[in-house]
C-alpha cells in the first residue's frame, strides 16, 4: 500500500495519493486496537495471490526493457522534461514523473554527477553507490550511517505524508473549504507540474468558480453537482423541466416566504418557507442552530445530544410534527433541545477535537439513558435503501424516532407520526446564512422526502446519504414502565 501510495504521490493524482494514507491510518489503528481484524487483514490469501499476480507482470514487462538497454531517453528540463521508452509506449513521449521515484522528487538524479546530495563537496574519485527503486546516487563518504534508504526520497515522502495528511484531514473536517479539496498544494520543482494533464481537464470541465456555484445555488437549491455553466448559455440542471434552470420551471426556484417569528429570547426575526418535492421546509434564521442558539458563535460537536433529546420530547408529546398553523412552537421546543443538548455536552468536559458522539454514547452520558434505547441501527449504503427502510417504518401502528447521522458527522431527528400519517425531520445545523431546518411530508411521499435529504447533504456539508448510519429509538418508559410504589 505504501508502494500504491508513492505511485499516485508520483503521478500527482489528488485524492488519490491521499486515500492510501487514510487506509495505511486505518491498518495501523487496527493492529493497535483491534489484533485479530489486522491479523485476518495480513493472512488474506486473496491479498496474496493478486500480489503474485501483479508481479508477475510487471516482471515480465522488466525482463523485456532490460533486454534492450540503453534505448530509453530523457529530453529537455524541467517541467518541459520528457522520456521515451520505445518498449512501453512506442515513440510518444511521456512525462518523467512515470519514471523512478527520484524524478518526481524535489531533487531528481543528476547522470552527470556520482553524488546527488545538495551538500556535496567531494571533488575526487570516491566509493560511490547508486539506489535503484529511485535513481539516485550518493558518494557512500557523502551518506550517513544508514545506507539502507535513500536520503533524499525518505525526505521527500515524509513532507509530502505530512503535507497530504493535514489536506486530507481539513477536508473531512471540512468538506466544503475550497482551498483543502480543490487544489492541493504542490511542491515546487522544476521537473513537477502543479496540475497533471488530468486536473486540467477536471478542471476545464468544472466551469463554475466558487461565486458562480452562489449563485447557481440560490437559483434553484439544487446540488452543485447537477449544474453546468456555460458562458452566454441557460443553466443546465438535470432536475428541471426539459434539463433547464429557469424561474418559470425550476421546482427549487420560487421565492420562499418570509414569515416573522418571536421564539423566546432571539425577538422579533423571520424565518423561511419552502416547498419543493411535495416537502415542506422551515430554514431557521440564524440565531436558531445548535452554534449560535446563545446568541454567539460557539463550536458545537452536540447535534446527536440534541437529537437525542428532541426524540424524548417528541415522544413526551412536548415536540409536534409541523405544520402552518404550529410551526411556532415546534421551533420553540426544538429551540429548547439545542440549548438542552448543548449545556449536557458541555458537563462532558470531552476534548475539543472530540468527533460527535453517536447514540449508544449519547443516551449512556445519563443513569437513566433519556429513557430511550436503541433498537435497530442501520448503515445506509444509498438512499433507495433508506427510502425501503422509511417505508417500512411507516407501516407500524405507533410513532417512533430515529437519529440520522450522514457523513461528515452530522444528526438530525427523524419523527414518525402515524395519526397524521407524516415524517418531519428536525436539523440543527447552520444552512448558509441560516440556521437549523425542519420539514415535514406526508407517508405517501417517501421517495421525495429521501430525495430532499439527499441533496440537503449535498448542497450544505458535500456528502451524500450514502454511508449514513440510521438508529432507531425506542421510549423504555412506555414498554417497561415503573411499578406502582
């Protein structure tokens, strides 16, 4: 794996030469942590065998180039650098970064010197040796006491880890910042490019720029990703009528309505309403979300306390399902679980890069577990399987909550209300300029209600769905309720 990772690391392919450095944290955390998994992960016969068969071939392509050597030939300098290898690729030239490993370092081999390191100061004739995984060669005078590893590539790859590993984790941390995703940093060499042939072309084909993306999302609401926009053309949106945005037949484009709202101490503000894929939604201004229900901006890790706790209130018949002529005192009570959540996480006294708690770990943080346990906990592998699950959910004769909790750690509460034959979801997360979001839809409209969760992921956090993790709760209180006495 580490070898897989030096290739994408080589061959600049951003995402990729970060994934291996996920996995290689994940196996090592196993072999710490879980001995029998990593010790099932390394007797894999199946690892075994595909190993064999890959080197297989790659020896059988060596054996043909070292049957003719001398034929291959490095032109130009640089980032102009090009090599021919006449029995790989024929005659078409090819970038030096698909050579050894020293090309793409920061100092790749010199042929007209015996030592590449920059400190060299030998003049003379010395013993010298070469390292041939990555073409670099040192005057043994020159090296240090290990001359198991070369110097130059053991520092270049313990920079570029650090580096790809602080980017990797700003990005599942922080899904929507530009600048840790988009375009990794990139060391300046003259033999590296800053974007391969491949980026560019991503990035020719991602013709919206971060304003432009504003825009496109305040237009319709719909993901990112379904948007083109070309110059001097309509809008391509793959969710409107005839595959065109526009105002007259985008369901995401109608202005929303802005309704004033007094809820407790926040005074006399607005909130909007939506309705779009038969799914009405209630954005929260600003002051209403799980980092700013205090009146400040705090970081908040409590959106599963807060679910948690919004359950046991809808389940005390204190939190409703919404609707136009109540919506006021569900964002009330929903208010109330944001400040609740927030002061219990807070007696936690958890680390502050503590990631957000799941169920089991929120409902044990009390002696009486909220009165709420957990009876089935589904991972999500595609929204057509949570909307299979929902369905499912509809058909029982009680109401019942579960904690959705999508990629990158953020819950939200899902209630089922059988008398009124509706889903509300309850979301304390900011959303743009917005606070948290509720929204409700009726039983028979499942598969749109799935639909506006999924772009809901999509639009605000990057993610999707997929992945999620889907506990169901049960009110202990009503099915084992206390004696008498």
């Amino acid at each position: 794996m580490i070898r897989i990772w030096t290739m994408f690391l080589c061959l600049e392919r951003r995402h990729y030469n970060k994934a291996p450095l996920v996995w290689l944290a994940m196996v090592t955390h196993w072999g710490m942590h879980h001995p029998g998994l990593y010790q099932m992960l390394q007797s894999n016969l199946v690892l075994s065998k595909l190993k064999a068969k890959c080197a297989k071939i790659l020896a059988d392509i060596f054996a043909e180039i070292a049957k003719h050597p001398g034929n291959a030939v490095i032109s130009g300098q640089g980032k102009n650098a090009k090599v021919n290898l006449p029995r790989l690729f024929g005659e078409e030239e090819m970038k030096t970064k698909i050579l050894p490993l020293g090309h793409c370092s920061t100092n790749p081999p010199n042929e007209r010197k015996r030592c590449d390191l920059p400190s060299c100061t030998v003049t003379g004739e010395e013993a010298w040796m070469i390292f041939e995984g990555c073409s670099h060669s040192f005057h043994l005078k020159c090296m240090s006491d290990d001359i198991n590893f070369c110097p130059l590539c053991q520092q270049f790859l313990r920079e570029k880890a650090k580096q790809l590993s602080e980017t990797a984790i700003n990005a599942i941390l922080d899904v929507n910042s530009k600048e840790s995703v988009d375009r990794p940093h990139v060391a300046s060499s003259d033999n590296n490019d800053s974007i391969t042939n491949d980026e560019e072309e991503a990035s020719d084909n991602d013709t919206t720029n971060d304003n432009n993306l504003k825009e496109l999302i305040q237009k319709c609401g719909h993901p990112r990703k379904g948007h083109e926009f070309p110059k001097n053309r309509d809008v391509q949106c793959p969710h409107c009528k005839d595959g065109i945005c526009a105002s007259n037949v985008c369901p995401r484009q109608a202005q929303p309505t802005s309704h004033p709202l007094t809820v407790g101490s926040t005074g006399n503000t607005h909130y909007n309403i939506n309705t779009h894929y038969n799914v009405t939604d209630w954005l929260l201004p600003h002051q209403i979300a799980q980092s700013t229900i205090f009146g400040i901006s705090i970081g908040s890790n409590a959106s599963t306390v807060i679910a948690v706790m919004g359950a046991r209130k809808f389940l005390d018949g204190q939190l409703s399902i919404p609707t136009s002529e109540n919506v006021l005192s569900c964002i009330a009570v929903f208010a109330d679980a944001m400040r609740e959540g927030n002061m219990h996480y807070n007696t936690l006294n958890l680390p502050s890069h503590q990631p957000n708690l799941d169920v089991n770990e929120t409902l044990q943080t009390r002696d009486d577990n909220f009165g709420l346990e957990v009876t089935e906990e589904l991972g999500l592998f595609s929204p057509l399987y949570l909307e299979n699950k929902i369905i499912d959910i509809t058909h029982h004769q009680e109401n019942s909550a579960a904690v959705l909790i999508t990629p990158p750690g953020k819950s939200m509460l899902l209630c089922f209300n059988k008398s009124q034959q509706t889903i509300a979801l309850f979301e304390s997360h900011t959303h743009g300029n917005n606070g948290g979001l509720i929204a409700a839809c009726k039983y028979n409209n499942i598969h749109n209600f799935v639909s506006f969760l999924n772009d809901m992921c999509s639009r605000y956090w990057g993610s999707s769905l997929a992945g999620a993790i889907l506990p169901f709760l049960n009110d202990v209180r009503k099915t084992h309720p206390k004696s008498p006495g």
